[in-house]
C-alpha cells in the first residue's frame, strides 16, 4: 500500500505522516529532495527557499523529476519487500501526483481543514518564513498556486484526491480517521484480489 498525502499548508499532512510511519509505513516527503538541494547550495530550508529550489528543479529536469526521485527509492525497497507499505508526504503538483500513480496500490490523500485551524497551527509550530498573519498566510497560500507546469498547483493537486479526511478535531479523532481510511483500503485491496 502507498499512501500519498497532499493539502494546504497546516492541514495536518506530517502529522498524517508521522501516524503512518508509527504503523510501519516507510515514509518519504517529496520535499526531501529539495532540501537537499538546499543543503548542498548552503542555504537555511525556509519556505520560501524550498519553494524556489522546488520550482527551479521542476523547471529543470521535469515536473515529475521530484516523485521520479521518490518512485526510484519505493521500486528498489520493494524488489526486496513486496508487502513494504509507503508513506509519501509533500505532493503539490498534478505531475508529482500522476508520477506516484504509477505505481500499483497508490492512493492520494487529501487533508484538509479550515483556514483559521490551519493559520493557528501555523502559529504553534512557528517555522521559519511562516506567515504570521492570517492576510499573510492566505496571500501565501495564493502564490503557491500558480497555473503553471514547474510551479506548485495545490488546489489542482488536492482535487485529485481520491480520498479526504478533515483534519479538524483532535489528535485522537484525525487517527482514527486514518484507521478508517486503512480498513477501507485493505478492504478493496480484498475485493480486487479475490475478483482478480
């Protein structure tokens, strides 16, 4: 099972993440490879940096290029595990989003939860180059939403979503969600094989 997990910034994607990977999902973030790019050119991993190395490697090697990256690391771990399931964080391009689904078993999923909810996370967690204001956070979430083949299309992504969970409650009731979201896949997964 490969799960792709996509949405807005603060909807609760690396804590989606970070559940996965506590039930033995190998996780990987699309964003990974951008960071280190950052690391080798020397600079800080701030949004804004990541964004533009992002679009630059994008335009570059293809709007793919950063799931390609990903795609190499799950085909390699799979030819020795075939049940290895995957976690895959940081998608936010319609291209990054159609490489995963070449693979067998990928599921895209949207998180998603209220502007004000999301700002006020934005708010705890307090990284660098977060807006720090609810008509910064907004005009951010604008410029990361570009029509354009080498630049971030969130909306465009998350529409692709085949599944949404709301990330609007507490801890406890956004892991269940999830849960319900893996007994549903492997439900599926039963029903194909046995058709198959």
């Amino acid at each position: 099972m490969i799960i792709g997990i996509t949405g807005k910034n603060a909807s609760g994607k690396g804590e989606a993440a970070n559940y996965l990977k506590s039930k033995g999902f190998i996780y990987y973030s699309l964003s990974d490879v951008i960071r280190e790019e950052a690391t080798k050119r020397g600079l800080d991993h701030s949004r804004d940096n990541l964004i533009k190395i992002g679009n630059e490697l994008r335009k570059n090697f293809g709007p793919n290029y950063l799931a390609q990256q990903i795609n190499i690391k799950i085909k390699e771990i799979l030819s020795n595990n075939p049940k290895q399931n995957f976690a895959i964080d940081s998608i936010r391009s319609p291209f990054e989003a159609k490489e995963l689904m070449k693979n067998k078993d990928f599921t895209l999923v949207g998180i998603d939860a209220p502007i004000e909810t999301r700002f006020n996370r934005l708010l705890e967690r307090n990284r660098i180059g977060d807006a720090k204001t609810l008509e910064d956070f907004k005009e951010q979430e604008e410029r990361e939403n570009l029509k354009s083949d080498t630049n971030q299309q969130l909306d465009a992504t998350f529409a692709m979503s085949e599944y949404v969970i709301v990330n609007s409650g507490t801890i406890g009731e956004f892991h269940q969600k999830i849960d319900d979201l893996l007994n549903n896949l492997e439900r599926k997964k039963k029903r194909q094989v046995s058709r198959g």
